[in-house]
C-alpha cells in the first residue's frame, strides 16, 4: 500500500452505500424491537459499518465469508439477499435457513456468506477449512473471517493463525477491534498494545488500520486479500473501532464511560464518510441522498416481506438437519 494513494471513486461509493445500507438495517431492527412488533436476540453492529464495507469492496463476488453473531453488516457486506436475511432473523420460512438459524446463524452459501458462529473464536478454524476446500478443489477464492477481539484470547484463534500460516491458506483474519469483550474493557483481558503484533508469532503480516477509516481499511484489505489470492498465504487486520449499543439489545451499557462513548458517537463513521465525499468532490449530496433514498424504500420493502412471510411448517423440524429423518 502506497503512502498517500487514493481509492477509485467508484469503489468509495460503493462502500458508502453499503455503510448506509447497514446503517438503516440497523435503525429498522431497533425500532421494529422498540416498538415491540419483533422480540429476538440481536446484537447490533452500530459504530462497526466501515469495517465489512471497505472488505467487501476489496473481495470479488465469488469469495468466502464466515463471520460471528455481531454480523448482521458482515452478511450485508457479503450481497446475502436482504429479503433472506430479515427473515431468518425473525424465524420465517423464507429466511436463508428457513427461519432455523435465526439471527445467530446467518447463512447463504449462494452469496459466498458461508458460516455464522454463535461460538467465540469458532469461526476461525471453519475459515481455514473452507480456505482449504478452495484451494484443493483449485478454486482461485479468498476467505475473509471476521471476529471480535474477544475471540483473540480463545484458543482457536491461535491454533487457526497457526495452521493458515503453515499452509499458507488463503485467508485473511479480520478483528473487529471495538474495546470490549461482551462487558469487559479489553484492557482487562490483554497485554498486547495491539492484537495485530500477535500474528508475528505466526510469521504472517499483522497489520493495525482505524476501521473507521474506511479508505485506509480498503486499501490494507485490498493488500491482504491480493496476497491471499496469489498464494502468500494469510495476513491478520485488526480494524480499531467502537460498538455504539453495548453487547446486545437491551444493553444499558453502565460498564462503558460515557464521556468515551460521547466521543466514539461524535466521530460516526457514517455520516463522517458521508461528509468526506462531499468535501473532496467524490460526490455531491444529491446522489448520496439518493442513494440514502433508493435503500430506505428497499428496506421498508424488504421488512414488510419479513413480516408477512409465514414462519416454518412444523414438517421442516428436520429438513437439512440430519441425513435420514429420525421416526
């Protein structure tokens, strides 16, 4: 990566409306449970938009995704239809597992999202296998796995860092870097300055990028992935960023300062993108409202489908469960 190169327009835009396409699902899921016309478990990824978007623009349509419960934007990020995804969330039949997942266990292999693990530090290791898959079956595919910081202190993590640098897999690791593990401040849980450091204990490149930034997060991903894709095996990124509504819905959050979280929600990565574009002539705010326009109407649709849609026969209890159906 180049001190000072420039993303292409076209691909800033693009992962400007990803961030507001996750923005909004965001803001419909929330009020949806607000208003008490939804009661599911939900784990929003608000502060964290930047991160999937600015990945994702470096991925090509083909390639894998394998992500963790907070990771409704990574499913997004990836092109999951969003009819399918709203959903699963609320159990329907029409959900990418037929209502079976539900919010934890997000899947469509269709769109390359391949795996949602309700197991910290558990997807790591499925990362690997579905880099090796692709690999012996000579399919040119990158494996993005993302996770939290948490999940650098599971065992998995260290085992899967490991094995993908040995094999020279490619993947590349992603740590969504936002402070804390569930209610605890990473500082209680960590020595490390900066978890990137740890991948030199593998002999892989780790790398530290504000995952706010989603012109610097492009441009390291673009680097990682371009690496895994050409046989260089796996880097580790850690994005630095912050969670907006605490652990999950419903979270108080009385264990996060509030003059820290003061200062996180005045630098919001969407509307601060938002207003970078326009500053710098990538766009005026016209085509950005319109674009803010077209997904909000995509979205309404796309909740009201979720809604209508029936939830699963009792017939389906099996299906895509086990190989023969139990009597």
């Amino acid at each position: 990566m180049a001190d000072g190169e420039q993303v292409e327009g076209r691909t800033r835009l693009r992962i400007y409306e990803t961030m507001s396409k996750i923005h909004q699902v965001d803001e419909r899921v929330r009020g949806l449970l607000m208003s008490g016309k939804i009661a599911i478990i939900y784990y929003s990824p608000r502060g964290q938009e930047s991160i999937p978007s600015a990945v994702s623009a470096a991925m090509e349509s083909d390639d894998y995704t394998v992500t963790t419960y907070r990771g409704v934007h990574d499913s997004i990020s990836s092109g999951a239809s969003l009819d399918e995804i709203l959903a699963e969330m609320l159990g329907k039949a029409t959900g990418t597992s037929k209502g079976k997942g539900g919010p934890m266990h997000l899947s469509d292999p269709n769109s390359g999202l391949m795996v949602t693990t309700g197991i910290v530090g558990g997807g790591l290791p499925i990362a690997n296998g579905i880099a090796l898959a692709s690999r012996m079956k000579g399919l040119n595919r990158v494996t993005v796995c993302y996770f939290g910081d948490g999940s650098t202190n599971i065992g998995a993590f260290h085992e899967a860092l490991n094995l993908a640098a040995v094999w020279d897999l490619p993947v590349v690791f992603v740590c969504q870097n936002n402070e804390y593990g569930e209610y605890t401040p990473r500082r209680e849980t960590q020595r490390v300055e900066k978890i990137s450091t740890r991948a030199a204990s593998y002999g892989i490149p780790g790398v530290t990028v504000d995952g706010n930034d989603p012109d610097a997060t492009y441009l390291v991903a673009r680097e990682a992935v371009a690496r895994a894709r050409d046989g260089g095996g796996p880097t580790l990124i850690e994005a630095m960023t912050y969670r907006f509504m605490g652990h999950m819905f419903g979270d108080q959050m009385p264990y996060m300062p509030s003059d820290e979280m003061a200062a996180r929600v005045a630098e919001d990565p969407v509307p601060k993108y938002r207003a970078l574009l326009i500053a710098e002539g990538a766009a005026t705010s016209a085509q950005l409202d319109e674009i803010d326009q077209r997904l909000s109407a995509e979205i309404d649709q796309a909740v009201e489908r979720a809604l209508a849609a029936p939830m699963p026969a009792a017939g389906e209890l099996f299906t895509d469960v086990y190989g023969e159906v139990p009597a």
